[in-house]
C-alpha cells in the first residue's frame, strides 16, 4: 500500500532546509513531523534556540517559520513496513528544489535523507550535510554535531538573542 508523506514547512524567510527520509508511523498517526515523543528531533532544535519544545501541531509550525527552518522528507510518498528506512521501496522523491532555494544549507536528518538527496539531486548535495539520525533507533546520536551544524547557519542570530536576553 502506497503512503503520503507531508507537504513541506517554509517560508521566504527559511534560511535552512532540514530534511528527513519519511515520516515514522507515530507521526503519520499525529499528521506531522517527528511525532514520536522519543524522537530527539524537536528537543535538540528547540534546545539549539533555547527554548522548550512545542506541544502541538499549529506551535511546532510556528517555532520553524518562526526560527527560519524549513521541514521536509525526501521522500513524497513510497510503500513502507512500519518506520524503518530500509523498507522503503518504490519511493517517489519530493521536488526539493522547490524549498532549498539559492543557497540554503540542507541538513540531513541521517544516512538515509543524506543518500536520497545525493542520489536524486546531486546537484544539491554538495550544500547537504549528513547528520546523526534524531530517530531513538539511533544508538549513535550526537547532539554535538546538530549543536555545531546549526551554529554555522544561525550564529549571527543566535549570539544577538544569548546578548540580548543579557541586556
């Protein structure tokens, strides 16, 4: 049975495009992304900029566009077994030119979106970079490496808030 992904978050004020492979199960049931409460995605951007993570729906798509990050998977629809990566088959591919536009940096939630990305659109994955996988299924998670990633993108904006909330 063929299944839909989500349409992507962003905005013209999208300054980063982070990219999954496919919604897990837990968040088709919840109709958005990383809604598996043990996904260490929303926890590890939301603590990046300092802030809790959002509860619902409508306020985790306000913190991206608020915060400038754009949300998609990789992959637009496919057959899958459960969550894991390695029973997608059939995938059709998002367009992901239509949301990383210019020059934005992608970040890759994992091998998989990483591979995907560079198999279908090499021309975008010289600007990509490969990150540990938020899923729990990850033994080798490093927060450090999502820390330092979205540094580089957001250092300007990031040391001006830590300055002002200072001041």
């Amino acid at each position: 049975m063929r299944i839909e992904g989500f349409e992507p978050v962003f905005d013209g004020n999208s300054r980063v495009l982070i990219l999954g492979s496919f919604p897990s199960v837990k968040s088709r049931a919840e109709g958005f992304y990383y809604g598996n409460p043990q996904n260490r995605f929303w926890r590890t951007v939301c603590t990046f900029f300092g802030e809790e993570p959002p509860m619902t729906v409508e306020k985790k798509r306000e913190f991206l566009l608020r915060r400038g990050v754009a949300l998609w998977d990789v992959v637009q629809s496919c057959e899958i077994v459960g969550s894991a990566d390695v029973s997608i088959s059939a995938p059709a591919v998002a367009d992901i030119p239509r949301v990383a536009r210019g020059d934005m940096p992608i970040l890759c939630n994992g091998a998989t979106a990483f591979r995907l990305l560079a198999e279908n659109f090499p021309e975008l994955a010289p600007r990509a970079r490969k990150l540990p996988s938020t899923s729990p299924a990850n033994p080798r998670f490093s927060g450090e490496a999502w820390r330092v990633a979205l540094a580089g993108i957001f250092a300007v904006g990031a040391r001006t808030r830590e300055f002002s909330q200072k001041g």
